[in-house]
C-alpha cells in the first residue's frame, strides 16, 4: 500500500495517494508508517492540523520506527532553520509542535543518544542554546559516537563560558576521537581561559601538528599559543608565537594588540610594540581596549602626556573595565597630578573584587 501511494505522490497524484491511505487506514487504523507517510501528505498539500494530528499519533505508536520519528522530527528542524535564515523568527505554532514531537520521543526513548541529538539540532535551530546545550549533553551521557554531538556540545559550552565542563568534556572527547582537531582546539581554549597554560599549551600544540592542512586555523592556533606562553612566562616561544600568527594575518587586530601589550608588560622591544598597537588603532580607533593597549605601550615608553590624550580617547567610549581607570591613575600619577590618580583607582576599585594591589596605591598614594 505504502508502495503505491508513494508512487502516486512522485507523479503528483497527491489527492489519490490521500485517498488511497486514507481508506486503508479506516480497516487498518494499527498502521503506524502508513500514518507517517499520511501526514506527509497532509502536509504537503497546506493540511497542516491534519498533519499534526497524524503525526503525533504516529510518534505515539511503539510499533512504528524510530529512524522514521527521526527524520519527521528533523524535517521540522529544516524547515525551522529555513524559516529563521528567512525573517529571523519561526512560526510559533509549528515551533511549539515540533518541540512537542521531540518531548514525546525523549519519553519514549530516553537511552537513545540520536534522539537527543535530533532535539539538540532542533534547539539549536530555535537558537534555545541553553536547551540544545543539555540535549547533546544527554546524548554523550548516553553513549553517542557522533562527534558531530560532542563538538556542538562543546561549541556551546565555549560560548556560554562553562570552561570547566569544556575541558572536563573535551578530555572525554580525546579518549574516544585522539585525532580529531577541534577537540584539542577547545581543550586548550578551556584551558587557557582558566589560566592552566601548561595545559593548554600542550593540547594547542597537539592540534597544531593535526591542523597542518589548515593555515587558517595555524594561526589561530599560534594567536593563542602567543597568549599561553606568555602566561607560562615562556617569553621567547611566546613571541615566536605571536610572529607565526602575524606571518599569516599580518593586520589581526587581536594578535597585534596581545603582541604589544605583553611587550609592554615587559618592557621590552618597546619600538615594536608602539608599531604594531599605532597599526591597531590605525584600523580600529574606536575600540576602548586597543585603545588601552596603545596607551599603556606610550606609558611604557615614558610618553606621558601622549598616552594620557590616548587613554581620555578609551574614556570617552563604552566598554570600560577596571583596568582602564587604574591605567588612566597610573598615567596622571607620572604627570605629577597625584589627586586626580587617586580619584582614577578608587573608580577602578569600585569595578573590581582584586583590588589589594589598587589598596595600597590609594592608601599610600603612590605607585608600586
């Protein structure tokens, strides 16, 4: 039966394929695919509440597959991501249903690691990260072999800033695919987030030697390996890092700047730095933080009043932190105006838990 209706509706004999169906369905209402391939139908030809009704029958039926709820469940996800490409918001109705046709599978099959992943990509297409978050989750928990589970898992965690589920499930990752990059990518961006430099060096470097084909993600790569060395105070392989990257992408505005602030730190190639933190702000001059990273190599370079014109240009921009206000301190401290440096680090204090350092600056009124 199911034979002949699918031929008809290949040939466009839609209504005949309906009817078909439908009649057999009245003597053998038990038939389970015959209701999948109906409420295909039905919603081929603008049926829509018919073919929500079928469906949910069908995904109700334990005697129907669960490959075929699958891909009913996942043509709803296309049709969602499509309709999001499109004006950026589904239509809540078939949103609504389709996350009702995955919560009755999951009940149906909780172990079953592919239906999860089928309401992970759902989610992801509604832009629900938080819950697509947990879907994939589920499906590692339960067993999936689908690496395209554990590197959206991942992905999501990275955005969300869950550093500690991304290393810890990044690991879980290695053991069952030690070739795949991406894994060593987010381990040693986990890793790096949270200050383990030691760690993430070592992933890094591993997916570097994995990513040979892949001069893009090399650079990357060497970007973050700059900013790893450097926290493990290996200052050499740092900067061999950093000039890697540059080597590449010679204008990345986030290499250039984490390049010249270090250098600045350090004061050390001090000309360099001034170069490649000018080029930044060259490109980007209304960024608070290249803005910051300029003024603090002018400070380094003992060029006061340029980094203090330099800095009141970050003040005057959104996205202020801390750091900002105890540099601008700093600066007018050099310049002799000590009131107004103490009036900068009680702002940057009051924008900060780690503030012993900015304490004692206040309380002695000088810098240390």
């Amino acid at each position: 039966v199911m034979i002949v209706a699918e031929s008809l509706a290949q040939k466009g004999q839609q209504r005949k394929a309906i009817e078909y169906l439908e009649k057999y369905l009245v003597a053998h209402p038990e038939g389970g695919s015959a209701k999948l391939l109906l409420a295909g139908l039905y919603r081929d030809t603008g049926r829509e509440k018919e073919s929500r009704d079928l469906t949910m029958k069908a995904v109700a039926d334990p005697s129907v597959d669960v490959n075929s709820k699958l891909i009913v469940l996942q043509s709803y996800a296309s049709q969602i991501s499509q309709q999001m490409a499109q004006q950026r918001q589904p239509d809540t109705e078939l949103a609504s249903f389709a996350v009702s046709v995955y919560e009755a599978m999951k009940q149906q099959y909780a172990d079953d690691p592919n239906v999860h992943i089928a309401g992970g990509n759902l989610y992801i297409a509604l832009r629900r990260k938080a819950d697509a978050e947990v879907a994939f989750l589920n499906a590692i928990q339960r067993g999936s072999a689908s690496f395209e589970a554990w590197q959206n898992l991942l992905a999501l965690e990275a955005e969300g800033g869950k550093f500690d589920s991304l290393v810890f499930h990044s690991e879980q990752g290695m053991e069952i695919f030690p070739n795949q990059a991406m894994l060593y990518y987010f381990n040693g961006y986990g890793n790096l987030s949270l200050h383990q430099y030691r760690e993430a060096i070592s992933s890094l470097e591993r997916d570097k030697k994995l990513s040979t084909a892949n001069p893009g993600l090399v650079h990357d790569l060497n970007s973050m390996l700059g900013d790893a060395y450097n926290g493990a105070k290996e200052y050499a392989k740092s900067d061999q890092a950093y000039d890697e990257a540059l080597a590449y992408r010679p204008n990345d505005p986030m290499v250039l700047n984490n390049y010249s602030y270090y250098l600045a730190l350090r004061k050390e190639h001090l000309e360099k730095a001034e170069g490649m933190a000018a080029q930044v702000i060259k490109d980007e001059p209304n960024n608070s933080t290249y803005l910051d990273t300029y003024a603090w190599v002018l400070y380094a370079r003992d060029k006061f009043k340029e980094a203090r014109k330099v800095m009141e240009q970050a003040l005057a921009l959104p996205g202020l932190s801390s750091v900002h206000f105890e540099h601008y301190g700093d600066i007018l401290f050099q310049l002799g105006d000590v009131e107004g440096a103490v009036k900068q680090w009680e702002k940057a204090r009051t924008m900060t838990t780690d503030h012993e350092a900015l304490d004692r600056k206040i309380a002695n009124r000088r810098l240390y």
